[in-house]
C-alpha cells in the first residue's frame, strides 16, 4: 500500500494553513453587539466629565475574543495528523471528522482524512475526499496526485487517472514522478505504449535514477516485442534495484525474446526466490528451458505454473 505520511507530516507543519487563513479573514459569529442608538443611551450624567488636571479614565479591558469555527477545529486536526504519522488511522479518523464537522472549508482536511482512508483501503471514500478537497483548493497537486493513484492502483480507472495527471502537470511541469504515474496509466489504459514511453522519457530526463520509470519503459518495449530497446532499461532498473520482482521478471522476458536463454533462466530464477508462488516465473522459466533443449526441467516448471495458477496456458 502505497502512503503518504511523509507528506502528511509537512503538512502537520504547516498547520492547516487554510485553516489559519480562514480563522483570520472569515467573519467573527460571535461578534453581536450592536451600537445602541443615541436616543437610547443612558442620560449624561452617567459619563461624567474628567476634572481639569486628572488623569484621563481608564477604558475597560476588552472581553477576550471567542474562538473562530476554524480555530476551534484546528486542535482536532493537529491532533488527527499525529495519529496519522504514528499509524492509528482509526484515531486520526475521529479528529479529522471532528475537525470537518466544526470547520468544513479547509481541503487541506479533506485531503489528510482522504489519505486516512486511502491507508485503510477504503478508496471509494478517499476519492470522494480528493473530490472536497479539489473543489476548496483547485491548485492542489497533492489531492491530484493521491486521487490518481486510487484511480491507477485501486480501480482500474486508469483515463480518470491520466486526467489526474494532466492537471498535476499543468500545476507544475518539472513533476519527474507525475510523469512516471501518468506513463503507468497509459501502460495499462489498453496499451497505450508509445504515450506511456513518451512520459518515461521525460520522467527520466528529470530524474534519471528513477528506477520505476526504467522499469516501466522497458516493459512497454517488451510489450511492443522490441527486445533490443527493452534491455537497457531492464538492466538499468535491475541495477538501480535488484531485488524488484517485476523488473527481473520482465528482463528475463526480454533475455528470452532476444533468444539469451540462459539470462533468462538465470532473471526466473532469482524472481522464484524472491517469490516462491509467482506462476508467471515457473512458466517463463520453463519455455527458456524447453527453447534452451532442457526438456525434463521445463516439464517441471510447467507443472509448478500450473499447480499455482491452473488459468494459465502451459505450452504442450
């Protein structure tokens, strides 16, 4: 499950800044005295005239102001994003719904309990936050951001998610990792490889040790049969981290499309024991086995692959 605590805490130290601003510029509603009109006032003798020579009377200290919606709700919400950053989402999701209850115009409160919910699976929820928190603040990138990712991750609603992206990057141009997330929504919206390498490219440009951005250009390369080009990025992103199950799995692909059987043995191989049950591994290994003239070790592998996964296709 992907999180944003780390943002979260930033914006713990910014204190619900659309809070603060909302304290300090929105009407007070416990501001009701009205000035009484002259023909109601006492007589005059009931202010009397200073003496020649005293000192001047002293005005009456003025009665503490009551606290606005937005302050009243701003502890609730500190104390919602301290629950967040030590993982007690269902404590964070009181304050933050105690919070919205008492000051409903911040989208910085909508987004944090939108992320709340994003950590406890609930996505339908956490997008109807976004949703809030959007429609308060049209420039944040944040709410953008997480809504596309429940949208690429969550439900599969991967046209959603590229408009998502398209605003982030409108917002901010030089967003390396936006780039990446909107390539991975063309990658899976019915294969939208040429778009999704173009976002890569310029992932990478901006952050050339993107691992994930090599990953996922590669396996649109793979995807489009272009060995030659997938390798390098696989190689790259199996450099960068090797033990990322999808990166050996799709180079091992790319080895055995370019006819390197033995590579590709070697990529199921080290996939395999990082995950012992991953079908797709035992499957891939096996027809670079049965290509490489291993027939009894391909007969083996296939078995496994279907043990594990009894949908799969196993060659005769």
């Amino acid at each position: 499950m992907r999180q944003f605590i780390a943002r979260i805490v930033s914006t713990a130290c910014l204190l619900a800044p659309a809070a603060i601003a909302g304290a300090q510029n929105a009407p007070d509603p416990f501001r009701s005295v009205v000035p009484l009109e002259p023909s109601r006032r006492p007589p005059a003798r009931y202010y009397p005239q200073p003496r020649a020579n005293s000192a001047p009377a002293q005005a009456a200290p003025a009665a503490p102001a009551k606290p606005t919606e937005a302050q009243t709700a701003a502890p609730y919400f500190t104390r919602g994003l301290s629950y967040v950053h030590s993982g007690q989402y269902d404590l964070a999701l009181a304050d933050l719904n105690q919070a919205i209850k008492i000051w409903d115009n911040d989208g910085d409160m909508y987004r944090v309990r939108g992320d709340i919910y994003y950590n406890k699976g609930d996505y339908d929820h956490a997008i109807d936050d976004y949703e809030r928190a959007i429609k308060r603040n049209p420039a944040d990138r944040e709410a953008y951001k997480h809504r596309g990712l429940s949208y690429i991750y969550y439900k599969g609603q991967y046209r959603r998610a590229v408009q998502d992206f398209d605003q982030v990057l409108r917002l901010d141009p030089n967003d390396a990792e936006s780039y990446r997330n909107r390539g991975i929504a063309h990658f899976r919206n019915d294969g939208e490889y040429d778009l999704a390498i173009q976002d890569f490219d310029q992932a990478l440009r901006l952050n050339p040790k993107d691992a994930d951005s090599y990953k996922f250009r590669g396996s649109a390369w793979v995807s489009k049969s272009q060995w030659a080009r997938a390798l390098p990025d696989l190689d790259r992103a199996v450099q960068l981290n090797p033990r990322d199950v999808d990166s050996l799995r799709q180079r091992g692909m790319a080895r055995a499309g370019s006819g390197q059987y033995d590579g590709a043995i070697q990529d199921f191989t080290a996939v395999i024991r990082l995950a012992p049950t991953d079908a797709f591994s035992y499957l891939g290994r096996g027809n670079a086995y049965r290509a490489s003239g291993k027939a009894d070790l391909a007969t083996a592998d296939f078995v496994q692959a279907k043990q594990l996964n009894p949908k799969l296709k196993i060659p005769q």
